[in-house]
C-alpha cells in the first residue's frame, strides 16, 4: 500500500466519522505480505530451502513455533515472495538455477490442513497452485487429480516444494497421510510442515519462530491499526497495553484489536475506548484456539456456533442447549447436541461442569464454552458475515 493510498483511506475514513478504514487490516486471520520483526526466522527458512537455488530438492523441513508466533505468516510470505521473485506469478517459478537455466519449473505450494480434510482436497488445493487451468470441484475422482498432478511433475526438473500448515491439529491431515498421498510424486516434491510441533520422526532442519517480544508485538499491532484504524482512533498506551496482555501472541493481541474496533464501530464511536479493549481482552479466552479454526469448519457448525454466541454465557446443560438451538434452526436437537461434542473432542468448544448447590455423589450435567475468540468469529463467519 502506497503513501497516497494510505492518505486518500484516512481522509475518507474520516469525513464518514468511522473507526475502522480496513477491516481485513485488522483481522487475526489475514497474513501480511511482510511479517513484521521476522527478519530473522525468514533468513533461517531460506537457509533451510537452500538447495532449490540450485534447482535441487531440498530436505523435510519443520517450522515450528507456539500459538500467535506467526508461523503461518513467515511460510505464506516467504512462498509468495519466491514465486514473485523467479516469475512474476504466485504459481510458478520459471527459473530456479542461479546458472540461469531455463524450462526447469518450481512450484511452491501453502496448503492451509484446516481447509483440507480429504485426499481428494489436497489433492486439489496442490494443482490449483502447480496450474492455471480450472481444477474441477467435483465430477472427477480423486485418482484423476493424483494423475494430473503427476503429469505436471512429469518432467526432471519440476519440483514442488509443499508447506503443510496446521498439520498438528486434531482434524487436518497429519503429515505421515500427506507423505503417503504424495509418494507417487516423491522425486518431485519436498514437505514443510508448519505448526506448534515437529512430524514424528521428522528428519530434516527446524526452523523455530520464537514468540514476539512486547516491543515486536506493538510494531506488530501499530502497523494493522495504522492500516485499518482511522487516524486516532486507538491511542500509542492502549497499543502498548495490548502487547502486554497478548503476552507474545499476535493472533490474541490481533483478535482483541478486531474485537474492540467491532464494539468501537457499533457503539457508533470516533475512537477505541478503554470499555471496548476490555471488553474485547475478556472475548479471548486464556489458552484458546485460532479464530481460524472454527471458521474453518462447515457452514452448518458455523451456524450452530454463531446460535451458541447467541445464547450467551449460560448454566444450562448441553442437552438444553441443543434443544435451544434446533428451535432457531432446521436441526434436530441430536443433530445439534452431536455437534457439540464433536466441536468439544476438537478442543473448540470445552465442555464444563454446570454449577449446582447439590453436593451430591451423583455426576454433573456438562455445559459447553467457546474457546475462540467469539466477537471476531461472529464478524467473519460466512453464515454471520456482515460489515462493521
């Protein structure tokens, strides 16, 4: 974004009187093209792909770093940035050699596992990337895309270099299924598994993205709000406080930000208030789940989800529950209670006891929790998506 544009943005966004100027500027789960204070690690991953300058393969990389580190940032900037640089185009890299070769072909491929629970899904996440031409949503089976693939790494000197991101999460395809997935194409591919922990047996380098710093994370939250907020809209201390709450991780500080710019816009304010931050911090629960995740899910969990939001906080059992959302929706109340405790083995929701005055033996009735951040998963749902 250029000097102008960022002034033109402001300048309108006050004349409207409002808050917010960017809502994707603001989102937890939008990646900029350059992370910010990731220098560093970014110079660590090129080391460890080092052999595609020589147009070779090169080993299993991980990368590895706790919640809110920006791991997924740092691999998604950095294969853009490689496609960009060999080839103008985020799909295919013309030229790989330093020697100047030509018709050797590298692909580098982020394939996000929360959106891929199927063969036949990654599959076509991975030619979507490798190719131009439409890859079909269905009418094909899965053993056309594997031959597809195939003939686009037919040749000796095309490679793919595939990152899977999340690959440690309960409900994405683990990295022993992906290497079995791409055995045919071994020659021709490399993995970078991406998440809070290396594959088992992983026998390559580990690039280790450390959490922020408070000074990294108010660089961090400075720049989206300066991008997505209007001009005074959230003062340098509130910044600060954020990064001291969000304790190194951006997902939360970015989650808590979004939030409180929500609140902000819907109060109709000119500025971020000190009840909208606190407000928003309480939104994001202590050790919770990437906003990502829930929104990850089908558009039917969605809905369930965005109904328990509406519900609130609440006693009630999950039985009573279900039953309350199948009133506002065309699920049964087995269907929605089934969810549930789906959502719940997925670390989603959390189920907890309901609190009673009986001291009694007998085993308590459970109730459910979010454990994402709700004000941020409302807004950018696609069943609840409206405009802030």
């Amino acid at each position: 974004m250029d000097l102008q544009e960022r002034i033109a943005r402001r300048r309108s966004a006050r004349q409207g009187r409002q808050v917010v100027v960017d809502r994707d500027q603001l989102s937890p789960a939008v990646h900029r093209p350059e992370p910010v204070g990731r220098g560093p690690v970014l110079e660590q991953l090129l080391d460890a792909l080092e052999p595609i300058f020589e147009g070779e393969l090169p080993p299993p990389v991980a990368v590895v770093g706790p919640p809110g580190s920006g791991t997924s940032a740092v691999v998604t900037a950095l294969f853009d940035a490689l496609n960009v640089q060999f080839s103008g185009s985020n799909r295919a890299i013309a030229t790989t050699t330093r020697g100047g070769d030509t018709g050797s072909a590298t692909w580098f491929v982020a394939v996000d596992g929360r959106q891929v629970e199927s063969p036949f899904a990654f599959y076509r996440a991975v030619l979507a990337a490798l190719s131009n031409d439409h890859v079909p949503e269905s009418g094909v089976g899965t053993d056309e895309l594997l031959d597809r693939l195939s003939d686009r790494l037919a040749r000796v000197d095309h490679h793919a270099i595939v990152a899977i991101d999340h690959h440690d999460e309960p409900e994405t395809l683990g990295t022993d299924r992906v290497h079995e997935l791409l055995a045919p194409v071994e020659d021709s591919v490399a993995t970078v598994a991406v998440g809070q922990r290396e594959p088992d047996d992983h026998r390559g380098p580990t690039v280790t993205v450390p959490a922020y710093r408070d000074h990294e994370l108010v660089d961090v939250v400075t720049e989206r709000a300066s991008t997505g907020l209007a001009a005074g809209a959230l003062d340098h201390d509130a910044v600060r406080g954020l990064a001291t709450w969000a304790d190194g991780n951006a997902h939360d500080a970015l989650a808590a930000l979004f939030g409180a710019a929500v609140l902000a816009s819907e109060d109709d304010t000119e500025r971020i208030e000190h009840r909208h931050l606190e407000r928003a911090r309480n939104d994001v629960p202590d050790d919770g789940v990437h906003v990502g995740r829930p929104l990850a899910l089908s558009a039917t969990r969605q809905r369930v989800l965005l109904a328990l939001i509406e519900i609130g906080v609440t006693d009630l059992p999950i039985r009573d529950i279900a039953a309350s959302i199948a009133d506002r929706s065309s699920l049964t109340a087995g269907t929605v209670k089934r969810f549930l405790y789906e959502l719940a083995d997925r670390g989603i929701v959390e189920r907890v006891p309901v609190p009673t005055g009986d001291t009694g033996s007998g085993r308590r009735p459970s109730t459910v929790e979010p454990r994402f951040p709700t004000i941020a998963f409302r807004l950018l749902s696609s069943p609840g998506t409206q405009s802030l």
